[in-house]
C-alpha cells in the first residue's frame, strides 16, 4: 500500500483527542505539539555491517545523536531512530534509509506524536515527572534518551535549535499524548516554583 499524506490528511494527536490548543506557556516555560514529522524506526539486519548511507551519521552509542534532519538517535546497538522534520524536507536523507536491503525500518510518523519543550523552567518541569537528571543538560551536546513520564514511555530528544534555544522534544505514542499532555500543563506551575526558587538562591550566593 502507498500512503500519500499529501491525499490524506491526519489530524494532530491533541486535535484528534479534543485539546483544544497545541501550546501551553507560563512565566517558565513553553509546551507545544510540533507536527509535519517523519519518524523511522530503523534496526540493522543480523550480521549485517554499520549502515552507510550519506550523509547520515550513525551513532553507535546509546543516547549519542548526530545531525538534524534528519536527527539520528540510537536507542541500542544497532537500533536508531530518524526525526525528520517537513520545514525542511528538502534536505533530508530520510528516503535513503528506505531503499537499503540491510536494514529493518517502519515508519511510525502516524502512530507518534511530539510535544517541544523549552525556556528556564523546561529542565524542572522533566526532573518533576521523569527520573533522568536534566539540569545537567546546560551546554551539552543534543543526545536522547528512552524514560517513563507519569508511567507512559517516551523518548527525549535533547538539542538545539539554529538560534541557540535549548529544546526537549518528546516522542510518546499517540494514542496516550493527551495523557502526556496533561501531566505536563498540570506540572507547570510547579515548574515554575522550582525556577524562581532556584534564581534566588543563585542571586544569594
């Protein structure tokens, strides 16, 4: 079967769960759903050798990512996954991966969906509802990470945008987003607490 999103037309994952608005801001921090996503699911054959298809970069290490669109995540040895964003499809490798013979890949861009985290309050609100350190994300290099939010898996994306900005983009299933989605909006404040307590006590030391 050939899917052509461009003859259907699927609707976001909060539009489709009945979330009225995809963005979410307070003093701290800013949540939106990002759409226009390619994501491929990508495992190298058994015995098969490191893929080579220019000009992806393919991170052997688990949580390293290389590149930006598409961005490469590894997940485990072997096992990688592909963001690529429409904006700018032009440039993207993506198609590539789909005409090797020794790899697996699915594409899982209908099953996803991602939700863009960023601004001073973005690290707080994470540590809140996941067990990963992501203060320690402050001038580090982009790279990812598979982890439990509220019980729901989900990948984080760590990187940065052209201009500098520090973003966490979260890949969870579609089918529990708005679940996601509401843990995040309800743990904001909190989020917000946390920041300013935490300029303070910089501004006191």
């Amino acid at each position: 079967m050939i899917w052509n999103k461009d003859i259907v037309s699927v609707p976001s994952a909060l539009a489709q769960s009945g979330v009225d608005s995809p963005e979410f801001t307070t003093e701290t921090l800013a949540i939106r759903e990002m759409t226009g996503w390619t994501i491929t699911h990508v495992r190298r054959m058994p015995g098969a050798e490191q893929p080579q298809i220019a000009p992806i970069e393919w991170p052997q290490n688990i949580g390293e990512c290389f590149g930006n669109n598409p961005a490469v995540l590894c997940l485990s040895p072997g096992e990688w996954l592909l963001l690529d964003h429409a904006d700018d499809a032009g440039q993207s490798a993506t198609g590539s991966v789909r005409e090797k013979r020794d790899v697996f890949w699915s594409d899982l861009s209908d099953g996803l969906a991602v939700f863009r985290i960023e601004g001073a309050g973005a690290p707080w609100l994470l540590n809140k509802i996941s067990g990963l350190d992501y203060q320690s994300c402050h001038g580090a290099k982009a790279h990812g990470a598979r982890t439990r939010m509220g019980q729901v898996a989900v990948v984080v994306h760590f990187h940065r945008l052209p201009d500098n900005r520090a973003v966490f983009d979260l890949v969870v299933d579609r089918s529990i987003a708005r679940y996601l989605w509401e843990l995040l909006c309800a743990s904001a404040p909190h989020a917000d607490d946390l920041t300013r307590a935490d300029n303070l006590q910089e501004q006191a030391a």
